[in-house]
C-alpha cells in the first residue's frame, strides 16, 4: 500500500501536525505518513540523535520539519516545541499524542513511582501537549488524535500501570470531543495492536514471544506502522471531519480473542 496511490499528495500542505514522540515506532510512521501527504511536521521526543535521524528522514518528503527535545512530562518544554512549529509553519492542524512508556512488571513489583511514570508519560503528557497546543488548534479547527492501546480496555497481566494509563486517555479524548466540539476541534482515538519494528512491541515481544502474539492476531501477522499512519491521516481529513469521540482499533482483530496466550506465555517468562 503506498499512500500516495490512495490521497492526494497535497492533502495536508498548510494543514501542520505535531507529533509527541515522533523520532521512532508508530509515531514516526505516522510523521511520514503527513509528510508524504504534504505536511509541515514538528516532532519531539528525549533524544537528540533519534530526532536529528527522523528529520533526515521526514525532511526527504520536501516539507517542512521542526524538531524539539522536549519530555512529555515537561509542560514548558512542550509548550516551547509547539510554539516554535507554529512560529516556523503556522498553527497545527493536527496534534498526535503517542508519547508513551511501557515495560513488563507484576504489579506486586511495580513501585508507585513505577505506576506513576507511566501515568506521567502517557496519560499526564497526552494532556500536557494537549493543553499546549489548544490555543493553535482552536485557531485551526483542527483535530486531536491520541494512541490509546489494547490495554485500555482488555485486561493484559502485567500491564496495570499501562492498562491504566491508556483507559485514562481514552477518557480525556471523549470528554474532549464533548467540551471542544463547539470550537470545531475534534477528538479521536487510535488503539493499535501488535505493531512490528517498535520499542513496544520489543518489549512485549520478548517476553510473551512471537507465538502467543500472532495466535491472537485473527488477521495471523503483525501491523505496520504506515497502517497506523493511515489511519490518522483519515481521522484527520475532511473524509473524517463528522467523526469525533471515536476509539479505532488498528488490530488485526487481537481485540476480538483476548490477552490469554499473552498472560500465559509472558507469566511463563517472568517467573
Ligand atoms: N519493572 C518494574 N519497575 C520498573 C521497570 C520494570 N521493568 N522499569 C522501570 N521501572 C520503575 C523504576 O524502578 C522506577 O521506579 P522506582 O524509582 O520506584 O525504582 C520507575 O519505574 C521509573 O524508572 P526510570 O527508569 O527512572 O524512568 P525513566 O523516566 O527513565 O524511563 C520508562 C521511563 C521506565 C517508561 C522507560 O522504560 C522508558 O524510557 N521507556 C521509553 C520507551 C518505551 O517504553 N517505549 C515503548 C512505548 S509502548
């Protein structure tokens, strides 16, 4: 699938996205998915070496790209990398949370502090880029997409602090929608399943192996990141512009059987 063969390439020019942890995984994929469709594209994330090897890549699309080493955790930080996209390519059109931290722990082992990080990173600065980029968005009419997860609504072992953090997103997306709806900026959800090639799935991978994960795959294999992407550049179009407080799932269908051989195959590995 080559998304230029399905949009037009000029689908978002003068229309900028901002993408929380947009150097690597799914939220790179989505960064070049608006770049091959004509954004101006503004990252942030931890490292500077990742960002700097996301722009080179980004940059090859010929649009604009701002990048920002700025934690989500970091409200001032945020605040900064938003205002200088805008002040480089005006004010966003769309802003994609996905941000996010993830490890395997029992939750008898979990700290609260380890709780609290992952609440931090993803729940706390899905709301901290949120709250940074209204004022751009309210200008725009634009739209907020956030990277929820399977946990968010089945139960994963081992995933308590994940599992809470991602429902609390989906929360906050829906009560969005509801209070920002009247200033035309819409509110979505994408909940991906086992995506290849990303931190996450490393570290999922690697406990629970590539068996338990693909026998719950309907579909038998895992998504790509350039499908995530498509997703979130129809959320964001005009095709999608009556579409706000929905969840989507980009599965394979891993909602439709459950966290079973998960549980099993990662608490085999754990103990
Ligand atoms: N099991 C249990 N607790 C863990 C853990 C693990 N595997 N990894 C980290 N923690 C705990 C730490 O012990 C610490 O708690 P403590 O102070 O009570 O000991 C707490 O989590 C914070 O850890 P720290 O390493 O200081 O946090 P950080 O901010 O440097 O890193 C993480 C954040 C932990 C989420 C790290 O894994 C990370 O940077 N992840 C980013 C990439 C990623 O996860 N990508 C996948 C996204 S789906």
């Amino acid at each position: 699938m080559k998304i230029t063969d399905l949009f037009p390439s000029d689908l978002f020019a003068g229309r900028p996205v901002f993408v929380t942890g947009g150097g690597s995984g799914i939220n790179l994929g989505i960064a070049r998915t608006f770049a091959a469709l004509g954004a101006d594209v503004g990252i942030c994330g931890r490292r500077t070496e990742v960002l700097a090897a996301a722009a080179e890549e980004l940059g090859a699309f010929g649009h604009g790209v701002h990048t920002a080493v700025a934690d989500v955790r970091d409200p001032e930080a945020l605040q900064a990398a938003l205002d200088g996209t805008a002040e480089k390519f005006g004010p966003i059109a769309t802003l994609v949370c996905g941000a996010a931290g993830n490890f395997i722990a029992r939750a008898e082992n979990l700290s609260p502090n380890g709780f609290r990080t992952v609440v931090d990173i993803d729940l706390m600065g899905t709301f901290n880029a949120t709250r940074a980029a209204f004022a751009q968005l309210k200008q725009t009419r634009g739209s907020l997409l956030y990277i929820s997860a399977s946990q968010a609504d089945q139960a994963f072992a081992f995933q308590a602090h994940v599992g809470a953090a991602k429902a609390g997103i989906d929360a906050l997306m829906r009560n969005l929608a509801l209070e920002w709806g009247s200033y035309g900026i819409r509110c979505n959800a994408i909940a991906p399943g086992p995506i290849e090639g990303t931190e996450g799935m490393k570290r999922l991978g690697e406990v629970a192996g590539e068996d338990a994960w693909l026998s719950m795959v309907p579909l038998g294999r895992y998504g790509r990141t350039e499908e995530v992407g498509a997703m979130a550049a129809f959320l964001a179009s005009p095709l999608a512009e009556y579409v706000t407080g929905a969840r989507i799932t980009v599965d394979g269908g891993q909602n439709l059987t459950g966290s079973t051989a998960f549980n099993a195959a990662a608490a085999g590995a754990l103990s």
